[in-house]
C-alpha cells in the first residue's frame, strides 16, 4: 500500500488572483502543480461564484457585480 502525501503553499495575489503551488507525491512519483484561483472582492453573494477575477457569475435570479440585485419579473395585463 502506497502512501500519499500533498503538500499546499499559497504563493501570491497578483491582481485578484490566488497563485498556490502544490505537490503530490505517491509512491515514487511526484507531481508538481501551480494553481491560479480567481478572487472576488467583495465576495460573491446568493450562491454566485467568482469566475474570474472580481467577476461574480450569479445565478439566474440574482444580477450585479456581486450578485445583490434580486430579479423580479413584472407581468403586464391588458385587462382593463
């Protein structure tokens, strides 16, 4: 049985972005990975997530850069 150990490093935020190295060693083998994660400041709210740098995605009720603005729908009636 072969152990398997990771190891995780956050490097840097450059400009909205969270750089993290990391590596996975298993067995004999070793694989070295660099990351970069997107960050939203202010964070993402009602289930939107961060996309890409200060870019929320929201979902399809919510709207606005950090997915505040609730949308409503308005129904129009021609019955006078």
């Amino acid at each position: 049985m072969h152990q398997i150990l990771v190891y995780v490093r956050v490097l840097t935020v450059v400009q909205h972005v969270l750089y993290v190295r990391s590596e996975i060693i298993f067995g004999k083998k070793k694989i070295n990975l660099l990351m970069s994660i997107a960050v939203c400041s202010p964070t993402c709210s009602n289930g939107g997530t961060c996309g890409s740098p200060n870019t929320c995605t929201c979902p399809s009720t919510y709207s606005g850069t950090t997915c505040t603005i609730r949308k409503t729908r308005y129904f129009v009636s021609n019955n006078d």
